[in-house]
C-alpha cells in the first residue's frame, strides 16, 4: 500500500507549482526592491520562544501548535508564525540597529483543514526592526499593496490602532465588561478568555457579540497613538492606497500594538478571505527578554492568494525536437546557450519518434518548437519559421524573450 501524506499537509506539483515558482519569485525580486534582505530562520524552535512571544494562553500555543520533546528532553515547537523567531535571532545578534529581513517558507498549525488553510502552509512576510516612525508602517503596507496587485489577488485593505500600554488598559476594562454581558452568543471556546484576553473574540468567526455595544479603542487612543495613527493614514493617503478602518480589527496573535492591518480578499468567502495581515509588536522584544525594541511587519499565505488568483499556467519557452539521428545529449548543447540567455527550455531525454516528441511540445504549451536536424535548428512559432546555427541561439534568446514581456 502507498503511504499517504499527511492530513492537512500535500504536495504542490507541476503543472501547479509553475504559478507558486512564479509568485514566489516576484515576491524575492520585490521585497528586495523594497530593501528587505533574506533571512532564514529554523523551522522548529524552543517552545517557549511563543508561549512568550505570541502568548501562553493564545489558541495558537494552547491548541494548534506542533510541540514534542527532544533526546533530551527539551520541549520544541514546528513554528506556527514567522515573526517571533525574526525577533529572536534579532536579539541574538546583539538587538541593536535596524534590521529590514524578509523571510519565505512553511508554517505548521494543528488546525481542521479547508480551502486556502493547511497544516503546513507557506507564508511569505517582511520584519522592519529598529523603528517606531509610522513612515515604517506605511513602507510595509505599501510592499503588501504592491506585490498583492502584482500576483493579481482583488482585495481590500483594513486598518485599525490597538494603542499601547498607557491607553489600551482602560479599554481592555471596558470590554471584558462588554463581552461578559454578551457571554451567551460567544463559542465554547471564548467564553474563558474573556478575562484574559477579550479581543481575541473579536477575531472569530464563531462568536456573535452585539458589536453594538462593544466599546471603539478610537475613544480610548492616548495623544501619541492617536498621533502615530494619523500619520499612517496621511502616508498611505498621499501613496493613493485606498484603505477602510475597522474597529473590530485585532489580528488573532497578541504581540499587536498601535496599527494593525489585513487584506481581504473581495472574491473568496468571508471565512477565507483574509490573505495577509500585520502590524506593529513595539513591546514584543521586551517580552522575549529584550530591551525595548519598535518593530512591524506582516505576514501572507500563499495557499489563500492563489485561491483569490490562480492565475494561468505557464509553460516552457522552447521546446526541442530532435530529428534523425539527434539524441538527448545532442538536444542538450541546443539547450544550453538558449537556458544561458534565461529560457525554460525541455526536451525528450529518452528515445521517441519525431511524432511523439511534437506531442510532448504541445503538452508543455512552449512557445517556440526548435526543430533540430544536424548543423541547424529551425525555431517554429506557428507557421514562422526561422534557421538558427549554434553561435546564434543565445542571441536569438536574449532578443526573442524579454523578461517584461516573457508570459
């Protein structure tokens, strides 16, 4: 019998990993742009890095996350976000300066599967560590809108202030008092959180409080936050991003603190529609033993966007048949100086006729078939036709395909 994967986890392959390839390249190319270099962090960390960093009692830690115990008796935890660890390793290298990393790789939740959310999932985020302008917020939020609208994913993009320290405690008051006169319509779940952590409801699905009577944080905001938030609004004002604020707006992890964000898909379901989300943890390097550190950010399923934008398949550049006595090993000198030039080109590494080989050409949607018959190669584009020598191909390559265009 076969072994299965795993529930909740799977395999992304061809011919639908050429758009996750697609995608996860431009997010490399544009987080760059933006000035946020790589950083990779370890898959499977202390445990307690989240129980301090995104919260013992959080459902995240209590429920959802993969923890085991090593030889030694160590308890480690698969990460189930990316932004402890960035700050962890931040810490770790001295916690000074200002550290622009973005990051790209699996996450690992115990959660029911469905549409757009798996066990292991891939996320792709940045961490802008070292500063508290609300000039950094906007910089994320604007490297969210544009590679969002790059991939092709409609949405919406909400905005909220959570506060900080010196004005979110008169809240937090008011609406533990709130919801526990709403104790009957919240879920199972919820109902013991209430004391801990009421915004945490805020965030389910499940739980149906009268948001009527739910106290705004906007009514609670000290000076500065009020301040910080303005800012933010005039920045992505002047960028022309069009935004709404939410006053229910919390995000599920809770190292949150003044601005927050999510964007929403406009064409999957309200239960799946968020495909990226973040904001500011100005207090979360304090809580992993730090000192006090500003820092924001944001993280994105790519599960979840290509549900809201799967795009089209793409297909090789050239595809190479050979003709008479043209092997493999031939097909792949023709090969080389057109990969040099930067094409997706394939071939027939086994024997086939001529006629098997145009079908292959077909099944991988190339644009060109380059028909090889000794000395030359004749590049077909439908009925054009054109003759190529080996010292001609890369040329050929660099001026037939150009990247802004390429499909």
């Amino acid at each position: 019998m076969i072994i299965r994967s795993p529930k909740g986890t799977g395999v992304i392959g061809p011919p639908r990993s050429a758009r996750w390839r697609e995608v996860l390249a431009l997010w490399e190319d544009l987080s760059g742009v933006y000035g946020y270099e790589l950083i990779v962090t370890p898959v499977f960390e202390f445990t307690e890095l989240f129980e301090r960093g995104v919260g013992e009692t959080n459902e995240v830690v209590t429920k959802q996350m993969y923890t085991f115990a090593d030889r030694r008796g160590r308890s480690l935890s698969l990460r189930p976000e990316g932004t402890a660890g960035v700050m962890r390793a931040y810490l770790a290298q001295g916690g000074t300066g200002r550290w622009k990393v973005a990051y790209s790789g699996p996450m690992f939740r115990y959660e029911q599967p469905q549409g757009g959310r798996r066990r292991q999932f891939w996320q792709i985020g940045v961490e802008c560590v070292g500063s508290s302008s609300a000039a950094a917020d906007v910089e994320v939020i604007a490297l969210a809108e544009e590679f969002l609208s790059a991939v092709g994913v409609e949405n919406q993009l909400l905005i909220n202030s959570l506060g900080d320290g010196e004005c979110r405690g008169a809240h937090l008051e008011d609406m533990k008092a709130a919801m526990a006169r709403s104790i009957a319509d919240l879920c199972s779940s919820h109902r013991d959180v209430v004391e801990l952590n009421p915004l945490r409801i805020l965030d389910c699905k499940l739980c149906r409080p009268d948001h009527e009577t739910l106290p705004d944080i906007a009514e609670y905001w000290c000076g500065p936050c009020r301040d910080h938030f303005g800012e933010v609004r005039q920045g992505l004002d002047d960028l022309g991003i069009a935004y709404r604020r939410s006053s229910r707006l919390v995000r599920g992890l809770d190292y949150y603190s003044r601005t927050t964000f999510e964007y929403v898909s406009t064409t999957l379901e309200t239960s799946q529609s968020t495909v990226l989300g973040g904001g500011r943890y100005d207090g979360l390097a304090e809580t992993l033993g730090g000192r006090p550190v500003p820092g924001v950010g944001f993280a994105g399923g790519i599960d979840r966007m290509l549900m809201a934008a799967p795009g089209e398949s793409v297909g090789m550049d050239v595809f190479l048949v050979g003709e008479k006595e043209i092997t493999a090993f031939d097909l792949m000198e023709w090969a080389a100086p057109l990969r040099r030039a930067g094409l997706r080109v394939a071939f027939e590494l086994d024997p086939r006729s001529v006629k098997a080989q145009f079908k292959a050409a077909t099944r991988s949607s190339a644009r060109y078939v380059g028909v090889v018959s000794g000395v030359e190669l004749e590049m077909r584009e439908g009925r054009n036709r054109q003759t190529l020598g080996p010292e001609d191909l890369e040329k050929w390559g660099m001026k037939a395909f150009d990247p802004e265009t390429r499909p």
